[in-house]
C-alpha cells in the first residue's frame, strides 16, 4: 500500500466532506440531533403515576394512607372522586393511570385490627407501565400496612417479643436506579452506528453515479488504497462524533463515564472500523446510493435499535432471535460501553467484545476489498 497515494485519496474524501453541508450534517448534526431527542425522551423511568382517589369513608386513617402516595415521588395525586363513572371517565381521558377505592368501614377495620381492603384500579393498555404502578402500589400499602401492625403492637405492649426482619438493598453500579444511565451508553453505539454506516454506504457508490470512478480506475490507485482512504475522513468524523456524545454524556445528561477512557477511545475505534468497513461493502456491492442507504437502515440501523439490548433485553427474546442477535456487532459494543461506563471493568472481561469486533471488522474489510474490481462492467 502506497502511502502518498493513500494520502490523496484521503484528502480528496476530506474536501468532498469539508465542502458538501450535507455530509457533515449527517456526520455530525444527525447523531447530535439523536443523542439530544433520545437522551432527552427515551426514559424507562415511571415517576408521577397520575392517581385518583375514592375516599368513601373520608376519615383520618384513609387521609393518612393517601398521603402516602401523595407524599411520594412515584404518584401525582390528581383528584378525588366520588363513584365509578368519574373513575372511568379520568382513565379513559388519560388524566388517570392508576385510580383507588376506600370502602367505608377502613377507618373501623384499621382500628379494630382487622384486614382492609383497598381496591385498585389500573390501566392495562400500557401493560409494563401499570406492573410498574402496581408494583409501586403495593409497596406503598403494605409499608403503611407494617406500620399499623406495629403501633398495634406497641400499644399491647408486646414489641419486645416482635421479631423483625429487614431487607437492606445495596445497590451497585447505577445506584441512583436512573434509567438514562442505562441507556446513553447503547445510545452512543447506535449514534456511531448510524453515522457509519449511512456515511460509508453512500462514499462508492456515488462515484459511481456521478461518472468519477472511471478516472479513480484510470489511476496507479488499487482497490485497498481507495477503501482506505475514503474510509480515514469518515473515522474521524466517528471519533470526533465518539468524544462529543461523551461530552454530552457528561456535562449535559450527567452520566459520568466509572470507567477508562483509555480503554473505552480504542475499543470504540475497533467498533467504528467495522462499522465503516461493512458501510464500503454495500457500497461497492449495490452501486447506487439510494439502494446502499436502505441497505445501510435495514441491516445495521435497526438491528443497532432492536437487537442489540439497547431498549429491549435479549434475554427476554425468543431463541431464534437470540441466535441472530450473536452476528449484530452493536450488541458487543453496547456490552463494551455499558460495562465502561457503569461498572468500571477492563478488558478481563470484555476481551470476547472485542475479539469479536477485531474479527468482523477484518473478515469485512477483507471481503470489500475483494469485491472492489477496477474494471467498468
């Protein structure tokens, strides 16, 4: 491989990118504009459950237990109502995830000792949101639940013989339970996947249409040169877009990196390479840039969002699917990124990423190499 002439293929690809506001929109305004529209709306957090109360009794015992959700983070007390027809019609405006029911008798029942039922009524279209708000329900009732029982107790003079057992949660790694801390790391893996690939589908197979690859075969350039040397602006517009999305991490979303960022730079860079070598290959396979975009979408922009364990984990997926995900090169990266930055772990245990990587990414270069002929068919 010459390096001059590898030098002119590459200053070439520069200024076709420094003078097209198109390419360096899609190389650096697009996963900017992603990272800031996912960072901010994609949450799986459920906080502020919208509530509504039925207080048939309305007496301080139900007015103290209300407080409870009232008083929590989790639910947004938005009203009391006083029958059913309201409760489905704050359900059915959405004004109402979740709505309480408090017979008459609670203020009797909890003074006598005897069990008080609370219905709860919630709104199973959205079924993981209202497990959630179940979830949240119940435990709520049954702190307040401990608490009567203990008063009782007390009171009998018996709390010396109570045995007790506490469950004391430790939480690691992402001990606040926020879910963007969770995300924005697969975020990062499908920003740098999309620009990779979108960008590197595009770079061929425009020569091709616009008639300019007739002159890059009239000259000493070989194929591996060329591949190279429109692959190196692009890889370092993916650095450049890799430093900002952890910038934006940092200071914006305020998801600090645990780990090294000495370890994180390379493998990310791994990760970009192939990235940007199966981008070439359905260039110089298709020949046509509207056909290497869809391409581009269908097998590395979706598997990135679906299959990789951004979102939905891939435990949970069927066999098959889980079989297809070991070939989705996103998902190694979203284990590199998430391991970095939440856990603080090296490459003792990363190292199966990243011999993963290394190999697709030379198994695919590899391939576009071959498949690149200077010849006009």
């Amino acid at each position: 491989m010459n390096l001059r002439r590898l030098k002119a293929v590459a200053k070439k690809e520069f200024l076709h990118v420094l003078r097209d506001p198109r390419s360096l929109m899609m190389g650096i305004g697009m996963p900017m504009l992603l990272l800031f529209l996912f960072g901010y709306a994609l949450t799986m957090d459920v906080d502020r459950v919208p509530l509504v109360v039925w207080d048939q009794g309305n007496s301080i015992e139900s007015r103290e237990f209300i407080s409870r959700f009232n008083g929590s983070r989790y639910f947004d007390l938005k009203e009391h109502v006083s029958n059913y027809n309201q409760i489905e019609q704050a359900i059915d405006n959405r004004d109402a995830l979740i709505a309480m029911v408090l017979p008459s008798d609670f203020a009797r029942k909890i003074s006598l000792g005897e069990p008080a039922v609370v219905q709860v009524i919630v709104d199973g279209s959205d079924p993981n949101t209202a497990t959630i708000a179940l979830g949240y329900a119940d435990a709520t009732a049954q702190t307040y639940s401990r608490q009567i029982a203990l008063k009782q107790l007390q009171r009998s003079g018996a709390h010396s013989k109570v045995p007790s057992l506490e469950l004391v949660p430790r939480v690691w790694y992402n001990s606040d339970m926020v879910s963007r801390n969770f995300i924005f790391p697969g975020l990062i893996a499908v920003v740098m996947m999309i620009m990779a690939a979108i960008l590197t589908s595009l770079c061929i197979a425009r020569e091709w249409e616009t008639g300019t690859m007739e002159q890059l075969m009239a000259t000493p350039v070989t194929a591996a040169e060329l591949i190279w040397g429109k692959m190196i602006p692009y890889f370092c517009i993916g650095i450049l877009d890799l430093l900002l999305c952890i910038g934006v991490g940092e200071f914006v979303f305020d998801v600090p990196i645990r780990g090294s960022l000495w370890l994180l730079t390379p493998l990310a860079m791994i990760f970009l390479f192939g990235a940007l070598s199966f981008g070439m290959l359905l260039s110089i396979i298709t020949k046509s840039q509207l056909l290497a975009s869809q391409l581009a979408i269908v097998t590395t922009v979706l598997p990135a969002f679906l299959l990789s364990g951004f979102i939905f984990p891939i435990e949970n997926m069927p066999l098959p699917i889980q079989t297809v995900t070991h070939i989705i090169t996103a998902r190694y990266f979203v284990t590199i990124l998430r391991g970095i930055y939440l856990k603080d772990v090296g490459l003792a245990v990363l190292w199966p990423e990243m011999l993963f990587l290394v190999a697709f990414g030379l198994i695919v270069m590899a391939v576009a190499v071959r498949k690149f002929r200077k010849k006009i068919v």
